[in-house]
C-alpha cells in the first residue's frame, strides 16, 4: 500500500500541478515548440477519450461514459489491488499508474465541464500524436507494465 500511495501522490500531483501551469502560461496563446518542432506545448481542452475519441457524442452520454464508467472503473481497479495480496511490484506500480493516471483525468473531467486539460504534443513534420498530459503518460505506462507483465507470467518467467 505504501507504493501504491507514493505513486498515487506523485502521478495526481505531477498531472494536476503541469494542466494548472498549462492553463495559466499556454491557454490562448500560440504553441511553444522544442528540438526543432519534435516536441510542443499547446493548450487544448478535451472531452473525449484518448486522442479525442468520442468528442462528438452528446453531452449527457459523455458524462456518463467518461465519468460516471471511469469513476467504477477505478474503484474496481483500487478494490483489485488492494484484495491482490502477493501481486508482483512490476503490477503493483502498472495498476497504481493507470489509476492515478485515471484520477488525475477524473479530477479534470469533475472541475472542467466534462473535459480534461491536454497540452503536449511530439511528433516530425505530418507526422504526430494527438496532445496529451502527464495523466496519458501514467495510464500509457502502467497498461504497458501490466502487458509485459502478463506477457512473461505466461511464459512462465515470474511467479505470483
């Protein structure tokens, strides 16, 4: 639990410290770009899911999927973890960073009209991602963690 609780703080501190930033210094003003256009700073506000997914759709069922779902969704994932008595730290510290990360978006989604503070974007010519915040990157990372995990449990190389 104490691992959980570090990267909990960490991840919603770091997330909800960089979109309050974000708001302040990039919110109407032109993007900020680094390392010859590879990585830029621009203000966007989201109401869909990753990459904009689901921005269309009307409001009061947005509302519902993106936060009403997600919020059960966390609270099953905390339950998981928290019953999960001999899980590896590898899928202690995947599982903590996909439900800070979800909180963190949460928390926007709550105090922002249903939409989240996004506001880094990295890409080469054309060719970029869609812009994200320190919360994406805990979610991104932790999925990742969980998948190799589950990957080598499989073949047998970690024991529960």
């Amino acid at each position: 639990m104490p691992l959980f609780l570090f990267v909990l703080f960490a991840c919603v501190g770091c997330d909800q410290t960089t979109k309050t930033i974000a708001r302040k210094t990039l919110a109407g003003s032109e993007p900020i770009s680094f390392l010859s256009d590879v990585f830029r700073l621009q203000y966007a506000e989201n109401p869909g899911a990753f990459l904009g997914l689901g921005a269309g759709t009307p409001d009061h069922l947005r509302y519902w999927v993106f936060t009403v779902f997600v919020g059960i969704l966390l609270v099953g994932l905390l339950t998981y973890l928290i019953a999960s008595k001999n899980m590896a730290m590898a899928g202690v510290v995947g599982i903590s960073l996909v439900f800070s990360g979800g909180i963190g978006n949460l928390i926007d989604r709550i105090c922002n009209d249903g939409r989240v503070i996004d506001f880094m974007n990295m890409g080469i010519g054309p060719l970029r991602t869609g812009v994200f915040n320190v919360a994406d990157i805990a979610i991104s990372a932790g999925c990742v963690m969980v998948l190799a995990l589950s990957v080598k449990k499989q073949r047998g190389n970690v024991q529960h």
